[in-house]
C-alpha cells in the first residue's frame, strides 16, 4: 500500500467498540457496586420514609419528636430522617460494595421492594390501622 493509498480517519467516526465477552467487555469493565449502592440507598430512604410516617401516626411522642417546624408539622421531621437514612446508607452501601461486581438488576429488584414498603407505609389507609384509638 502507498501512502497515497492509506485510509485517512475521520474526525466524526468513532472507534470500534471492546469485544463484549460473558463477563461483559474486554477492556474497561467497571464494577456494579456502586452504582447497586446507589439505587438500593434509594429504596431504603423510601422505606425509612414510610416507616416515619407510620411510626408518627402510632405514637404522639414520635410525632411530637418529629415536628421540628410548627408550620409543617410531623411531616419535616419525617422527610429530614428519610434524607438523613438515604445519605447514610448510601455512603455504607458505596464503601461496602464498591469494588464488588454486583449486578444492578438485582439490587433494582430488591429497591423496588423497598419502594414499595415505603409506599405502602405511607398510604393513609395502611399508616391509620397503628393510630390510637
């Protein structure tokens, strides 16, 4: 081949992707764990979320502890403890699992589960069978 012959390379193309393997690509494979923290700690703050909720309307005291504003009531101690839960078990899950090849499906698996806990907790008809009669 001469030189007048070699190929040029466009700006615009793009380089070919790594050969995708069983165990994902061949080059540049980055662990799951961190990102698996991250939407486990997402569910788990929507579980706290609901676990307040349904803790405030069992008990006065609860709800007395979590109403940190007059104006809004229990509701801003039970959103500031759901923030407070996710961000702590975020940063826990990120440095337990952050070089482990976890795999997301399951970790979304296990943060709808969770979700679905904190809905329910906060469902007025769930939340009202623990109130004191």
């Amino acid at each position: 081949m001469t030189q007048h012959e070699k190929r040029t390379p466009r700006t615009d193309e793009r380089p070919a992707p790594p050969p995708v393997t069983d165990k994902g690509t061949a080059e540049h494979d980055r662990p799951e764990g961190p990102i698996s923290a991250a939407i486990i700690a997402a569910g788990i703050g929507a579980a706290a979320l609901g676990l307040f909720t349904t803790l405030a309307e069992a008990s006065t005291g609860m709800a007395d502890w979590l109403q940190w504003n007059e104006r809004v009531g229990p509701l801003s101690g039970k959103t500031v403890m759901a923030v407070i839960v996710w961000l702590v078990s975020w940063v826990v899950l990120h440095l337990a699992l952050r070089n482990k090849p976890r795999e997301t499906g399951r970790a979304l698996t296990v943060a709808l589960v969770l979700i679905g806990l904190g809905v329910l907790g906060t469902y007025p008809t769930f939340f009202q069978l623990f109130a004191p009669e």
